[in-house]
C-alpha cells in the first residue's frame, strides 16, 4: 500500500498543529502588512522623511553613551523618557502632565496589549466601532478579551446615540477608539468623545482614544488630552511611529490618570523598555521643531492629495490623519495590483470597493498620481 492510502488524518497536520497551540491560534496567519521592495511605499503610514543628519548624529552619541550602562539594567520606570514625552506633549497639544501621568512601553501596540492584560481578560469585552484598527482585535484574543464591534455610520463617522447604546448593552471594560481613526482617517469631536465618556462612566469602561496619527490633525480638530483632566476613566495613547518618523525604534505612550500608570506597572514585563529604546527617543525628541516642521508638510501635501482625487471624481473619507481612504472601486484589488505593477504600493484594507494611500514625498505623490490615472483611465 502507498503512504498515501494508509495516512490517518493526523499525518495531515503541519507541524504547527502538532504543538500544544491555544485553540483560538490554530490556523491563524501572523499580522502581515506586505514588505515588498517596491520604489514607492505608501502602505503603511509612515513618515516618508528619514532622519536627518543632526538627529542621527544626536541618536548615534546617545546610543553610545548608553552603551557604556548595558550591563546593567534599564531604569524600570523611564522617568526621564515619560518626562520628556509630557514635555514634548505640552508642546504639541497645549496640555500639561507630569511623569506620573504618562506611560511609555514598546509602540503604542505594547500600551494597548498592556491596558488589555490590566483591564480586560476572561469574561471581559472590548468594544469599538468598525471599519478600525486591524490590530485591536489580535490585542483581545492574545489578553483573553471578547472583542465586540458597532459599525459606524457610512460616512466613516460614530452614530452617538447607538454607540451609546452599545455601552450600555455591552458594558465592555474597555472601549477602544482610533481617532483619527486607521483607516478611515475620521477624528472624533470633543462632544462625541464626551458623550462616550460619560456612557463609559455609567459603564464603569475605561475609554481608549488611539491617537496614533494625533499630529497630522487639522486646525479646529481636537486632541482628547485636553479632555483628560479630572476624567480618571479616559486613556490617550500616541506613538513615535508616524509623526515623529521613529517607526524603526518602537516606542508608543499613553497619558491617563496616576492610577492607570500604576495598574499598567503591575502587567508590564520586567525592564520592558531597553535603555537604548529610552535614550533614542529621548535624542528624537530634541529634535522636535524640525520634524513639526516635516509633519506641517505632510499635512499640505494630504489635503492636496484629497483635494486631486475628489477632483478626479473619487470618493475620499473625510481625514485628519496622513493617509487617506480612496475608492470607490468595482475591482479594488485590480487597482491596487495595476499601481504595484507600475511601483507603487498602497494597501487594500477597509471595506470592499476602498484602497489606503500614506502620504508620501512630493515625489512620490507625484509618481501616484500618475499610476493612477493609468490604471483608472
Ligand atoms: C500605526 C498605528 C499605531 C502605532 O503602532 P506602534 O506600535 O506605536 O508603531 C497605533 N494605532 C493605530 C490605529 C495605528 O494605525
């Protein structure tokens, strides 16, 4: 007889399956945005600018300095870093905080797996409103949390009234939200956000407002951080990933309550955050002014973006963030394959019919442009 013939089910397994795996990770595939090496990146939102000269200088003396510490460990808490960071946030959104309220961790992907593993776990749900971050329902799986969404309306926007509702019904322990939310590119307003949060108090919910791309909002847009004093249930998380063109060196914070800082201690891995980590961030954020004055282009450069395809008779969602949401397509995949094949990558992701495009360089704008009116004509 053949091996063929005589196999049992069980020879058909991968190798994989034959691990002791958590059930609920059987058959999954890992977070994937496609790495290809394409000339034009505009799929996954970061900065396009590297750094400069002087601030890889400054990061280069910094890291040597650190160096000469690693035998020990890091300090535990980064208090000098979560100074920084509330420093660099009185700059940017007006609001000022001390170390006590800031917590910093491994990208804002870390902070929220930690306010999950604080707050969420068996017989807990995390709400939020779809199309949104692919990665919030990865967090609840990996903390145990049931994830449970309420769509937005069609304009991308929150009905107030239903997520309201939802709270109420729901009772999540944690409500997650990206505003401006990825990837959309829709940010909330301040009434929303308090509607939520006064739901979220009747709930006993912590309110998570994702503020990843916060930087790229536009004038009249507010942040939720002024929002934070003396509402001990509302979370800002922000990262260095996107405005602050430091994806590279994973580094994502939080402002909140006192209290929310103590119960994220309790969860985090000892020595989470490497003293490189510490003093790379520390040397970027000297250099803030210069890359303010890169995300006030970038900026320019979306609103001409939205402004070229609407004209070209797209529909864009409204967005306040560096990327926007385009479409609508009757073959998006074929789009986003047309664009790749003249070397230009943007992602498809949100509902069926819309493509993703970041905000590039001048150049690279110009190079999408001219892909898409090929593609599209
Ligand atoms: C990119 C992004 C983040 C940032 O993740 P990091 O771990 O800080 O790099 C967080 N939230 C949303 C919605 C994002 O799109």
């Amino acid at each position: 007889m053949s091996e063929a013939a005589t196999a049992t089910p069980t020879d058909e397994r991968t190798p994989l399956d034959r691990l002791p795996l958590r059930a609920e990770l059987r058959g999954k595939v890992p977070y994937g945005a496609p790495q290809l090496d394409v000339p034009v990146l505009l799929n996954v939102n970061e900065n396009p600018y590297a750094p400069s000269d002087a601030l890889v200088a400054d990061v280069a003396a910094a890291v040597a300095e650190a160096t000469r510490g690693l035998n020990r460990y890091p300090e535990r808490d980064a208090v000098a870093l979560r100074e920084d960071l509330a420093a660099y946030l009185l700059r940017e959104s007006g609001v000022a905080l001390d170390a006590s309220r800031v917590w910093a961790a491994n990208g804002s992907n870390e902070v929220m797996l930690q306010l999950l593993q604080a707050f969420g776990g068996p017989g807990r749900r995390a709400l939020g409103f779809a199309p949104t971050y692919s990665m919030y329902p990865d967090y609840c799986r990996d903390s145990h949390t049931r994830w449970v969404t309420e769509p937005r309306r069609d304009d991308f926007t929150i009905d107030v009234e239903r997520a309201v509702g939802a709270i109420a019904d729901q009772q999540p322990s944690v409500v997650l939200v990206a505003s401006p939310n990825n990837p959309t590119g829709t940010a909330l307003d301040a009434a929303t956000v308090l509607a939520l949060y006064e739901a979220c108090v009747d709930a006993c919910s912590l309110l998570v407002v994702d503020e990843a791309y916060a930087e790229f909002r536009r004038p009249g847009t507010p942040s939720a951080l002024e929002l934070l004093e003396g509402r001990p249930l509302l979370v800002v998380t922000r990262t260095m990933s996107k405005a602050f063109a430091l994806a590279g060196a994973r580094l994502g914070y939080l402002a909140a309550d006192p209290a929310v800082v103590d119960a994220l201690q309790l969860v985090r891995l000892p020595y989470h955050l490497s003293a490189v980590t510490q003093a790379v961030t520390r040397a970027a954020l000297r250099h803030t002014d210069e890359l303010q004055a890169e995300v006030a282009a970038l900026r320019g450069a979306r609103d001409e973006l939205v402004a070229w395809l609407r004209a070209r008779g797209h529909e864009v969602a409204e967005t306040d963030a560096n990327f926007a949401l385009f479409g609508r397509f009757a073959d998006r995949h074929a789009v986003w394959q047309g664009l790749l094949d003249r070397g230009v990558l943007v992602r498809e992701t949100g509902p069926d019919g819309w493509l993703r495009v970041s905000v590039g360089t001048p150049a690279e704008m110009d190079a999408f442009r001219t892909a898409l009116e090929e593609v599209t004509a």
